[in-house]
C-alpha cells in the first residue's frame, strides 16, 4: 500500500489503485495546529479530532470565506478543555453551542469545542485529523455542519470525494451506522455516477 498500487476499501479488502485518485490529505491551519498543541500538552490522553469548515472549499462550488475550528473531544470531557482554553481564546470559543448560538456569535476562526461520536476514524498522519470518511458522515449527520453548507452542495462534495480520493468503505460505513446516518450517506452516494467498491453492494 504504501508505494501507491495497492489501496484498502475495507477489512481485508483491497483494490488496485487508480492513477486519477489519491489519499485524502489536508494542509491545517496555525490556528488549528497550536489547538492541537495545547490540548495534546494539557491531556496527552485525549481522543479528539480537530475539523476545519475551509477543509469543504476542495469539494463546494461555492467557496466558504470564514473558517470555524471544531474540535470534538471524547464524551465527558468537553468541559475541561474548554475551560483550559477559554482564556487563551477570550470571545472566540463555544462549548457544544446549538445552532442558533453558533450563528449567532460565528466570527472568523471561532472554535466549537463539541463530544466526539465513538467510531470516529483517526487521522494517518496525526490521530486527530479528521478522515475524509468522518466528514462525508458528519455532513450529512451533525446539525452545525448541515446549517453551514447548501444543500445544493452536498452531490457534489460526494462526487468529488469518491472521484479524487480513495475511500474506506468500511470505516465509512461503521462510522455512518454508529451516527444513524447510513441511509443518508448511500442517498448521496446514489445520485453520483461513481461505483464504490464490492462491499457498497452488500451495505444497501
């Protein structure tokens, strides 16, 4: 796998890559980078996952100006880092807001400070990246995110993902379920004109 060739859809499932296609990467912000910092500094032990709403630019047709910063952290916890954080980010940071505080009080580069769902995957480089799997199903399935993006987008950024990036069919799918949002994901899905690998057949 590692030279290109030979990618994974699944658990032990693989297929022959495709030259058009290529791992799913995503260049973070400083801001994000030293969120990162902070939280592996003060909880070394933390699962958490760091999402930026720019990371939809490569995908939307119409591009998003201003970032937001969502970091979810493990059940229980989101208290704690973000009374560690609020300080260093005065007026710039919201604890599980609903949607009506979070557009409310949205200003550039504000971090959201939410509960990650159990399942997330782990990013390659850093564990707390954010998959390309676990934004396909947090679009469809967290109420923050569908209030940011059109629904108009949303085929496209399906299209795009599954025609320039190689998917993991498996953790999408395991991740989709633990969300209850399956049915939502192979809505999306079904309207590209993309195959999936073998294992899409067997999750309709």
């Amino acid at each position: 796998m590692e030279n290109g060739d030979i990618y994974r859809v699944g658990r032990n499932s693989y297929h022959i890559a495709e030259d058009s296609k290529r791992n799913y990467s995503y260049q973070y912000s400083e801001l994000s980078l030293d969120l990162a910092k902070k939280i592996e500094e003060q909880y070394p032990e933390l699962d958490f996952r760091i999402f930026e709403l720019v990371q939809l630019n490569e995908f939307v047709n119409h591009q998003i100006a201003h970032n937001v910063i969502f970091a979810s952290v493990e059940s229980g916890l989101g208290t704690y880092v973000f009374d560690s954080l609020k300080e260093q980010y005065t007026g710039k940071i919201l604890l599980n807001p609903s949607v009506e505080t979070f557009h409310q009080y949205w200003s550039d580069d504000m971090i959201i400070i939410k509960k990650l769902i159990s399942e997330s995957p782990k990013g390659e480089r850093a564990v707390w990246e954010t998959k390309l799997e676990k934004m396909l199903v947090d679009l469809v399935a967290d109420k923050l995110l569908l209030s940011c993006v059109s629904r108009g987008e949303y085929d496209n950024i399906f299209h795009q993902a599954f025609q320039d990036f190689y998917i993991d069919e498996s953790k999408l799918f395991r991740y989709a379920s633990r969300r209850n949002a399956k049915s939502k994901v192979l809505l999306h899905i079904d309207k590209t004109d993309l195959r999936m690998g073998s294992q899409y057949a067997d999750k309709k």
